[in-house]
C-alpha cells in the first residue's frame, strides 16, 4: 500500500498534463482544419486567373 501512495501524486500529475497536452493538441488540430477551409474558401471565389501578385512597376517607386 506504500508503493501506491508514493505513486500516485505522479500518475495524477501525468493524467493530467496528458489531457492538457491532448487539448492543446486537439485545438491546434481544429484551427489548422478550420484555417485550411478557410483558405480553400477564398481560393474557390477569388476570380479565376493568374494568383501571382503583380511585380511592382518603375512608376509606383
């Protein structure tokens, strides 16, 4: 019974920062997600041609 006593505050200490870490990494997970269709949506309504941005001309200097 001394061994769980001894133990025990450094499993719970280790579930824990494992479910933080989970979440952490969960939400990380879901804003890359939802930045990737983000993206996706602008690329689909931005007009269909060059996605390049124009080289800035000898004028706008």
């Amino acid at each position: 019974m001394d061994y769980v006593a001894v133990l025990l505050p450094s499993l719970v200490v280790g579930l824990l920062f494992w479910f933080a870490m989970k979440s952490i990494f969960n939400a990380d997970k879901a804003e890359r997600q939802a930045e990737a269709r983000a993206q996706a949506e602008a690329d689909a309504q931005a007009p269909a041609g060059d996605d390049s941005p124009e080289p800035p001309s000898k004028s706008d200097k």
